[in-house]
C-alpha cells in the first residue's frame, strides 16, 4: 500500500516503505544480473575476474526475508551536507535529503539499514549503517543530539515489522529513557551462529567501531560486553570507508580455535562483506604438520620473546669469513676480487641486519660490481647485463654459498632442538643452563619431516623463517582472545600487519593458558604495536546481573587489576546453584538441561574436558540429542556438550555448568582453572544453572 494512501497510519507507512525498499534492492539485483560482459574485457582472466566480482555484488544483494532490510530512522532538524550524506553510499543521499521520501520539508530523514539501498532514480530509500549519516543513530543523546530532532527504532516479528519506538532528542531537559525495543533486541534467544549487533551498537562501541585506520586499537572487554561484535563490525565500517585501500592490501580475522570462527563466520557476510579471510594462528604457522605436544614448562619457554634472539643468532651462524680471493673468468680475462674486499662486503650486509635472504641476494652482486668497477678501471664498459651475468657466475655462486649458507628455517629449529652445542652455543647469556635443557627433545627426530612437532614449534620455524624472507603485511588484522597468546605468537601475528593496523579484542581476566599476557602494554609491545590505544568495555549486554555478579567473585584471584562489569540487561535472568549427591549428579545434569530446552533459544552444557565422555554417553542414555562445538543449532537440536577448553568465545541463551570444581582441576595451576571456570560462567545469556556434587571453589564463597 503506498504511504500517501495511510497518512493517519505511521506503521502501515513504515511498512509501505519498506516493502518498496524491499523491491528497490530486487531492482538493484536485477540490474547486476543482466550485466553483459562479453565484450567488456580484454582477456579472459579479466573476464574471470570481473565475473567473480558480479557474482559477489549478487551474493551481497541478496534480501534475506528474516533480516530487516532498516532498524532505524534518524529525522534531522537541518539537511546534512553533501559529503556527510553521501559517505560513500553511492551518491544521491544529499539530493533526498531536501525533498524526498517524505518528513523532509525541514531538514531530512534516513531510514538506518545494513547496506544500501536506492530507487530506480538514484535516490537512496536506505542508508548504510557505517555512512557518516548514520552516526548519530548510536551516538546521539539529549545531551548532544548531534541536529538530530527524533531517533526512531523498529520492532521486527520474524521479518515482518511491528512497532516501532520514538526518542525526541530536542528536549535537552527530559531524562533518558532506556528503549524498550533495544532491549528486547539484546535479549532475544539467538539459536545457530552469532550475528551482527548493527541495531544496537551502543556509543561506546561505536567509537571503537569507527576509529581511523591508522592506527591499532586494543579492546579491554569484559565477558558480554560484545568485544567480538565490535572487532567484526569494526572490520566492516573499515572495508566500506577505505576499500580500495584494503582491497590492495587485504584483511585477516584471526580467532583461538574452528570452532570459534564457525561461530562468528556469518557475521561480515550479513553486513555484506563476504571477502575476508579467517584463520587460526595455528594456521598462520603452519610451515610443518603439528603433532606433537609440550609440556607446559617447554610451551612457556617456546613462547618467550627470548627466544627471538636465539633464532636471529641461528639464522646467521653459517656466514662465513672469506680465506682466498674470488677470480672471476670472463672471456680471455680474469678478475680477482680479494678475500679482505668481499670480508667487507659480509661484514657490512650483516652490520645492516637486513633479512638474511636478502642479504645472501645482495652478496653476489655486490661482488660483481666489484668486478664492473675493475672492468672500467681496464678501459671496458660493461652495463647492468654485465653485472647479473657476474653474480651468475659459477665461481661467485659457488662462493655465496660458502660464504652465506642458503637456511631452511624448519631444519635450524630442529638442530636447536635437537643439538644441546648447537642450542648452548646460541642461547648464551639468554637462556639458563636449566631452560636449555626444558627446550630440548628427549628423543631428536632424524628429519624435520619425521619430527613431531609441537604448535610452539611451528611459532618458531615462523619467526626463523621471517628472518631470512620478511612476511607479506596485510593492510588490518583482528585478533580476538588475544589475551591467550604467547609473546612468540604475538610477534607472528604482528608480522602480519607491520605496514597496516590492528584491532586487539581480549579480556585478561579469561587468560587460559600458561603463557597468558600479564598486560595489554607487554602484549602489545610483542605485537610491534606498542603506542595503540587501549580502550575498556565493562557494561555488559549479553551476561544477566546476577551471572555476572556470580562470576566476578573470582575477579580478586584471576585478575585484581580489572573493574568489575556491570550488565546493563534488565532482567536478573535464571539462575541457581544446585549441590546433589554424588550418585545423583548426572541425573541432576539432565534434568537442568530438559528444563533449559522447554524454553527458547540455545543450549550449553559445559563440563571439564575429562567429564565430557561420560556426560556424552549419560545424555545418549536419557535419549537427549546434542552438537559438539562448532555444530550449528537449529530449531530442532539447540543442545550443544561443550567441554570447557573450547568454550571461549562461544555464548547460549541457557548454560549447565557441571562440576565447577573439575573445570579447576583439569588445569596446569589453580589461576589458571579459576580461569577457565571464570569463562564457562560467562558464556550464559538468559540463565545458568550449576550442578556439582564435590565442594565449590571456595572463591565463590
């Protein structure tokens, strides 16, 4: 029904429009589909790549009918200029802002969205949500409207618009009033992979979201103050304000485990960015197949930035001082070049501390330009020909390699490891007698191929193997649980972006692992990143008041240093703590997840790693199905046995927590499990019910 025809009926006008932006973005779709391309391109690999790129547009234009298309609409009490209203949304938004689309007689009026979306005129009827337009939808209060005159949101019932919410921001007097619809928003049950908070990114989030590209930003966050959405859709207000940029140089999100990246995959995708790579740092690494283990004493030692200095000293200990000349025969002439001149030469490349590979590329021709210098002292003009076809030479080959070994980083890590004179003589003054041994294998491998190698050893190959060739720098990394890394693997990570920018997400309260960062200025040094900001997120939208309150008990003990978070949810949410008998403990665990799966929304069992087996065969047994991690929940198996080393980052509207004291036990060190446990209590967004038989942490009073 058009809007004209319902002037006394805002929502049936609020859905007239969106039914015509609904059929403007099937317009914009149609319009890419029927592209011919035939004679446009000069190849066929321009072919290829200009059809991969429509395919991309048409991907991205896709409506998707439980998705609104618009959640908000800002009404301005003057028009935004030309620049602020276009922001990259191809054009056409400061011409609307004057005349069209109704409510615009005095200043303009934009509906909000996730992308952008124009009629057949150019004109647009949605504006993307990183448009500067757009801005004042997260940020603008009463206290600074930011021009804005009415902020409107909308309710949405399975795709289909139902209400709708309006905040006059003009009364600077008038108290703040928490939106009904936002927090209805925030505390709906989500079932399958997490997705965008673009409706209700909140002002604090937004700065972070939107900070410049030149710079890399740290997120402090507490558990449900929705660091992880706020590094995603930080990632995409950067690709849509600087694509060109990163399109050349690229973008990488990096997260703990598949599991976690499975469950965060779908985010940029929604938001219409479907070109950014997600990986592990694992993968980063994996110059060798990882399968061997440390201990955890090994793993730390691995992990030290100390170990940098071991590897540089490696890498160059096969160069070599010269002992005789270099005579180069070209022709009917000889050229000598002396041992002392090429000592130079060697002394110099290794004073520059340039990479080793480039070096050992340098050597060679330094030595024939050498030799061009004394072909013109003897009258010949010899050009750059000349002088590759010297360094070429079988004689200044054959002294290259003598003099600066060609290194294969994978083969001097494992003589480190493996050969105690080769390790001492390199870790002198750096390493401890002690530490030495730790690192050392029991049992040296015969190959690097045979070996089996350890992920702190595939760290190293990587900082070996960026000494000799430099590590390709993509334009903007994310990297979430960041507090987990080990100094080594920071420095891979931040080899990755040494000419772009970062965006670190952590919380050091949730620090897992032995080698875990004490603080984000060490962290970041390691990164190369030492001036970024560091910003801290502690109001809570995901984790209920009472769960949280529950959970940052352990504060004092894990982390003494951090604010406790807050939960802005108004609802306390579900939540009990439950002692049985010991005999009646895996009863009691399904009985908590039977009550949790007669309500709404996803389910958690959380349990150590060594209960999960059973926990397995027990719910087979009452006849309840269940997901392993990483498994999508749907309407119809919203229950997940989550053991406790993979919960991170992971989130369910309901969560069972078994035996709170053997998620302690089953780590290395008492911080260390209260940790884990710390997590596994966090991850709940409508309830938490804990079930044990043996006594509490006695932090948890």
């Amino acid at each position: 029904m058009p809007a004209q025809q319902v002037p006394n009926d805002p929502l049936a006008r609020e859905r007239a429009h969106l039914s015509s932006s609904r059929a403007a973005l099937r317009a914009m779709r149609a319009d890419v589909e029927a592209l011919d391309i035939k004679d446009v391109t000069a190849n066929w690999v321009n072919a290829a790549v200009l059809e991969r790129q429509i395919e991309d547009r048409i991907t991205a234009l896709a409506d998707l009918a439980h998705t609104p298309l618009f959640f908000g609409r800002l009404d301005y009490l003057h028009a935004p200029g030309a620049e602020q209203a276009e922001g990259g949304a191809s054009g056409g938004a400061a011409r609307s802002a004057s005349g069209r689309g109704g409510g615009r007689e005095t200043g303009g009026r934009f509906y909000i969205g996730r992308r952008h979306v124009h009629d057949a005129d150019g004109d647009p009827m949605v504006i993307d949500w990183r448009a500067p337009v757009s801005q004042p939808f997260y940020r603008a209060s009463k206290k600074e409207p930011m021009d804005v005159r009415t902020r409107r949101r909308f309710g949405y019932t399975g795709g289909e618009l139902t209400a709708y919410e309006d905040e006059d921001l003009t009364d600077a007097a008038g108290e703040e009033q928490a939106s009904r619809l936002l927090q209805t928003e925030i505390e709906r049950p989500r079932v399958g992979p997490m997705r965008d908070i673009v409706a209700t990114i909140q002002p604090e989030q937004d700065e972070i979201v939107r900070a410049g590209i030149g710079g890399t930003v740290c997120v402090q966050g507490a558990p449900g103050t929705g660091k992880t959405a706020v590094g995603l859709h930080r990632v995409a207000y950067l690709l849509y304000a600087h694509r060109e940029r990163l399109a050349r140089t690229g973008t990488l999100v990096i997260g703990p485990n598949r599991s976690f990246l499975h469950y965060i995959e779908q985010v940029l995708p929604a938001l219409g960015e479907l070109n950014v790579a997600q990986a592990t740092v694992d993968d980063l690494v994996a110059h060798v197949e990882v399968r061997g283990e440390d201990s955890p004493a090994a793993a730390r030692l691995k992990g030290d930035a100390r170990m940098a200095e071991v590897l540089r000293r490696a890498v160059r200990s096969g160069v070599t001082m010269p002992d005789e000349a270099v005579v180069v025969v070209r022709g009917s002439r000889r050229w000598r070049v002396p041992a002392y001149e090429i000592e130079e030469m060697v002394r110099e490349l290794l004073a520059r501390d340039i990479r080793y590979g480039a070096a050992r590329e340098a050597l060679p021709q330094r030595i024939a330009h050498a030799v061009l210098v004394r072909m013109e002292e003897a009258g010949e003009a010899p050009d750059d020909r000349v002088q590759d076809a010297v360094a070429r030479n079988a004689a200044v080959k054959a002294a290259v390699k003598t003099l600066w070994p060609a290194v294969d980083p994978a083969k001097l890590v494992l003589r480190l490891l493996s050969d105690a004179e080769f390790l001492a003589e390199h870790a002198e003054g750096v390493l401890t007698a002690g530490e030495q041994a730790e690192v050392l294998w029991a049992k040296p491998a015969r190959s690097a191929r045979s070996a089996k190698w350890s992920a702190a050893d595939a760290v190293l190959i990587d900082e070996a193997a960026d000494l000799v060739a430099r590590t390709p720098s993509l334009g903007h990394v994310v990297l979430d649980e960041a507090q987990d890394l080990s100094p080594m693997q920071y420095r891979a990570v931040g080899r990755r972006c040494t000419t772009g920018s970062a965006t670190i997400l952590g919380d050091l309260a949730q620090g897992t692992t032995p080698w875990a960062t004490p603080t984000w200025a060490e962290a970041l040094t390691h990164l190369g990143k030492p001036d970024a900001a560091v910003e801290e997120l502690t109001q809570g939208f995901r984790v209920p008041r009472e769960v949280i309150a529950y959970a940052s008990r352990l504060l004092p003990a894990i982390a003494p240093g951090l604010a406790e978070a807050t939960s802005v949810r108004e609802t306390a949410g579900d939540f009990s703590v439950r002692e049985v008998a010991p005999e009646a403990r895996d009863e009691a665990v399904v009985t908590a997840c039977r009550e949790a799966l007669e309500r709404e929304g996803s389910i958690g069992l959380i349990a150590a790693d060594a209960r999960v087996a059973p926990l397995a065969e027990t719910l087979r047994t009452a006849g309840l199905p269940f997901l392993a991690p990483g498994e999508e929940t749907s309407a119809d198996s919203r229950l997940t046995l989550v053991p406790a080393t993979l919960a991170k980052g992971l989130e369910y509207d309901y969560v069972v927590l078994d035996e709170p004291s053997q998620v302690v036990a089953g780590e290395p060190d008492e911080r260390t499990g209260l940790r884990r446990l710390y997590v596994a209590l966090t991850r709940a967004v409508s309830g938490l019910t804990v079930v044990h038989a043996e006594g509490l942490p006695g932090q948890l009073g």
